[in-house]
C-alpha cells in the first residue's frame, strides 16, 4: 500500500487549526448497545498478560475487525518476555500504546519505538515477520492491539508501516470538554493518521469529562463497538462500566452515536466497513480460504514470509 494513503499531514495541521469553528454535526438517532462484552484473560508472545476483547467468535459480527486486544500492568513479569519474532498475512495490527516503551522491528526493515500516547500501524498484508519488545524494566505498560482485516484483493499486496508519535496523532477538543485523538477515519472535519479506503476504518480515543457529551457520525452500514477503558459511560440509557466492550446496534435509521459521561471516562470509539467475505485464520495468518492457509504456513516454513534483518 503507498505511503501517501496514510498520510494525512499536511490536511491535518490545517484542519486543526479550524477547530473552534468547526460545527459539532448532530446525531438525529444514535445506536443503542447490542450487547456488552467482558473479554478473556489470557496470554500471548512470550507469555505477555492480556485481556482479548473482541473474541474470534466476534469476528463476523464486527467484521472487518479481527481481534482487540486490551494490556496493562505494572508488574513486569506481565510484559518483559514481549513478542519475540513472529509472522503475518492477511491483516492490519494497529498498536496504540497508552504508557510504556515497546520497540519494533519488522522483515520489511521498519524499525520504531512505540511509547506513551503513540501509534504503529502495521500493514502484514502478504507476510512480515517482526518483534514487538519492551524497551522498560519496570512501571506501567498499557496498551490496545487492534487486528484490521484486509479485502481479498489487498492480503499479498506489498507490507506497509507507520508509526506517530502521540503528538503527531490529529486530536481536538469539543466545546465541552472532550479530547478526541483521531487515530483513523474522520471526525468532526478532522481526518485521522490512517485512512483505509475499503474498510473505511473509524478509531477515535475520547476523554470525557463528567457529564460530558459526545456526539459522532457513523454510516449505517458500518459494525461498531466501543470499548471503556476508564470510568463508566451511556449510550442510550445503558451503562457501559470500564472494561467492558459495548457493540453497537445496527439500526438502519441511527445516523450515529451519542456517547455520556457518568463519570471521568476514556473510551475507544472503533467503526468500520464490513468486508463480507469469508474469514479463515489460523494463529497470526488471516485470508478467505483453507488454501490460503496452508499457502501461508507453506510460505513461512520456507522462509518466503520474510527475513528479519540483522540486529
Ligand atoms: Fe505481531
């Protein structure tokens, strides 16, 4: 995938400077919650502690979103290990890292640090392998991992990495109070890091304030969930208590949401257009057929995923 069609930077600093005129669009019918999810404990890379909160049984419902993963402790025996050298294909993971240090390396020769507010976005699309490592020893490391489907037409495309720095990352604050980083899609006027043309996602980080509202547009044909990473919030009328997924209805009349603050909240606002093919994944290789599969397991075994370069 090009480079410019994540690149958003130039428009970025412009649209943020509009900001105080920028008209809050209004939500005539917000969605309602669907269901609320808890997740699973459970580990992975090197015995990394996580929570996985959209679950492989919740691939479908919220295609084209594969796996949200939910990391935060402050014991480093949860994170030290990290994810030693690994392969994918098929998929985007977009790492957000709230606090911590965690360093990258891929086969495609992308290198960077990952910390404290930042975001990397990696397209495997047909194979990387890489290493996602701890640069700290101690203190707080807590983070998100979403997994992206590709389409069909785009699993062997080249690989592609980015990664900002927390303050290259387009954010606003509404008039009320609520900080709004635009990790991808568009907001208010104010276009994300990332844009995907075919799966259109929307990835908004919101800090509200007590009572706070939020309003966001959502194209009625897009899965969309939220997830509440402190505080607790509504939608309409139903509680969503800190960390707990809540997928949103998919009401043909709801032009959007509208999210309230019942206390101080941080919420993940993640939305995006279903794909509607078959997913087949097996561990870190997700494409549309068993052959795909053993196509990607055949490729890693001879070494044509891709190499790590040297350290
Ligand atoms: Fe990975």
């Amino acid at each position: 995938m090009p480079a410019a069609n994540g690149d958003n930077e130039q428009q970025k600093h412009t649209e943020i400077k509009m900001n105080t005129t920028t008209p809050i669009s209004t939500v005539t019918l917000s969605r309602m919650v669907e269901h609320i999810v808890a997740g699973r404990a459970t580990s992975d890379g090197a015995g990394v502690k996580l929570t996985r909160v959209l679950t492989h049984d919740l691939q479908q419902r919220l295609d084209p979103f594969l796996m949200l993963d939910a990391f935060g402790s402050e014991n480093p025996d949860d994170y030290i290990a990290g994810f030693p050298d690994h392969p994918h294909r098929g998929f985007e993971a977009v790492t957000y890292m709230i606090a911590g240090r965690m360093r990258h390396r891929d086969s495609a020769g992308h290198e960077g640090l990952l910390e404290n507010g930042g975001v990397q976005w990696m397209t495997a699309a047909r194979g990387v392998i890489h290493s996602e490592i701890p640069e700290q020893e101690e203190g707080v490391m807590e983070g998100f991992q979403l997994w992206l489907n590709l389409h069909s037409s785009e699993k062997m495309n080249a690989p592609w990495y980015r990664d900002f720095q927390n303050a290259d990352l387009p954010q606003w604050v509404t008039p009320q109070g609520v900080a709004v980083t635009v990790i991808a899609g568009e907001s208010h006027g104010i276009k994300g890091a990332v844009t995907r043309e075919i799966t259109q996602p929307l990835y908004l980080d919101l800090h509200l304030p007590r009572g706070a509202r939020f309003e966001q547009v959502l194209a009625p044909t897009h899965n969309a969930f939220l997830y509440v990473y402190r505080g607790e919030i509504t939608v309409s009328g139903q509680s969503i208590p800190a960390q707990r997924m809540a997928i949103l209805t998919n009401t043909a009349a709801a032009d959007g949401v509208v999210l309230q603050a019942s206390t101080d909240a941080k919420v993940l606002l993640i939305a995006g257009q279903p794909l509607n093919e078959p997913i087949v994944q097996h561990g870190p290789f997700v494409m549309n057929s068993a052959q795909e599969i053993h196509q990607a397991l055949s490729d890693f075994r001879a070494g044509r995923l891709g190499e790590m370069p040297p350290a």
